[in-house]
C-alpha cells in the first residue's frame, strides 16, 4: 500500500512539472522572459522532487533477499 501512495505522490509531482513547464512556454511566446524563466526553474525543481518520490519509494519499499 505504501508503494501505491508513493507512486501517487510522485505522478502528482510530474502532473504540476508539467503545468509549471506549460506556464513556462506560454510566458516565453508572450515574450516575457522573466516568466517563462521562473516557471521552468519551478519546473525543474518539480521535476526533481518527482524523481526523487518514485525512486525514494522504490528504494524502501523494495523486499530485502534472505540471508
């Protein structure tokens, strides 16, 4: 059950990268530089935060072998 919550956590993650990269692309073709800039920093903090919710999850939630 843990497993499935940390993989929700982190698609929620990627879900709002995804809306902050959109934001970021939309401010870059409406020529205002300083917002497409700070979206995609947003972004790929985002983005990061994503990476390390699935393999966070993954890491501890995996079974030790038997010694």
């Amino acid at each position: 059950m843990s497993r499935i919550f940390g993989f929700l956590v982190g698609a929620l993650w990627v879900v709002m990268a995804y809306g902050a990269f959109r934001r970021s692309m939309a401010g870059w073709a409406a020529d205002q530089t300083d917002i497409g800039f700070w979206w995609a920093v947003i972004g790929s903090l985002l983005a990061i935060a994503a990476t390390g919710a699935f393999i966070g999850t993954w890491l501890h939630t995996r079974r030790q072998a038997a010694r």
